[in-house]
C-alpha cells in the first residue's frame, strides 16, 4: 500500500486532500529556496575564482556540500 492509501485510510479523503495539498506547498517553497541558495552560492564560488585567497578551496568544498544538503533535504519532504 502506498503512502498515499494509507494516508487516506487514516485521515479520510478530503483530510488527506488538504494535507497531501500542503505538502505539495512546502515542497514547493522548498524547492525555490533551495534554487535561491544554489544561486548565491554559484555567485560566490564565482566571486571566489577572482579572489586569490588559500582558503578558497575549503570555501567552494563547503559551499557545494551545503547544496548537496538542501537537494537532499527537499528530495525527502
């Protein structure tokens, strides 16, 4: 059974409507934060190329790794 029949074999059809609905909404917001947070980090990664700084390598690691996070994060909601 499918988490969707169970869904509505617990709350009803039209409770489960009305929640499935919300989380198609949360998942929604997240996805458009985490599109805005790969873009403040490309930009930053970009600005990183320009700057000549020992710690850029740790910086771009640290930047890709909190945006395989909220990929992660969304993809499970």
């Amino acid at each position: 059974m499918s988490a969707i029949d169970e869904l509505v074999k617990r709350r009803g059809t039209q409770k489960a409507s009305a929640e499935l609905a919300a989380l198609h909404a949360e998942n929604e917001r997240l996805r458009g934060a985490v599109d805005v947070a790969e873009k403040v980090l490309k930009e930053t990664v970009d600005g990183l190329d320009t700057w000549k700084g020992e710690h850029n390598a740790d910086i771009v690691e640290s930047a890709h790794m909190l945006l395989h996070l909220l990929r992660r994060t969304v993809e499970k909601k």
